[in-house]
C-alpha cells in the first residue's frame, strides 16, 4: 500500500506536467508550472487541517512500512491525488483537441 501511495504521487505529477506542456509552450514553463504547484501543495500540507487532503501527504508513506501509521490516514489524499490526476488529464485532452499546432 505505501508503494501504492508513492505511485499515485508520481501519477498526479505526471498528469499534472502533461496538464502544464499544454498551458506553456517551452519546457521551463512546464517545470516552473509543475513545481509551482507541488511547492504550494507542499506549503499547504503544512496547515494540519489541510494536510490529510493534500496529494503531497502521499510522500509520507513511509511511516507504513515502518508499522508507526495506519493506511486509513491516506485514504483521502489518495482520492484527491486520483480525482485531481483525472481531471487533469481531461483537461488537457480537452485543451489539445482545442490548440493550433503550428
């Protein structure tokens, strides 16, 4: 399960890079999308309240392997990370079929 979690954060950053090549047409652009997001996902991850819903909770995984947390404390960010990745993915689909390639 913690590798799940590990796997799905690689999911929702990937979707969220394809997300970015279609909004910016250089590869700084996508870089500086990508980690503009993840960097206030992660500053965000820092309130507690907003924590369990973030998809950057999904890098502490680790504390399952160790036995010191329980799976049902991810189980949120792991829908958010998921619903994000869809929508994400659909958005740029959408945004493609919309663009000019020169």
């Amino acid at each position: 399960f913690s590798a799940f979690c590990v796997y799905l954060l690689g999911l929702w950053l990937l979707s969220l890079m394809m997300f970015m090549s279609i909004l910016f047409d250089s590869a700084a652009g996508v870089t500086v999308g990508t980690g503009a997001v993840f960097f206030v996902s992660y500053m965000l991850s820092m309130v507690p309240d907003l924590q369990k819903y973030l998809p950057t909770k999904l890098m502490e995984a680790s504390v399952l392997l160790s036995g010191t947390g329980v799976a049902k404390d991810f189980y949120l960010a792991l829908g958010v990370a998921g619903v994000l990745s869809v929508v994400q993915l659909a958005g740029a689909i959408v945004l493609f079929n919309r663009k000019k390639l020169y």
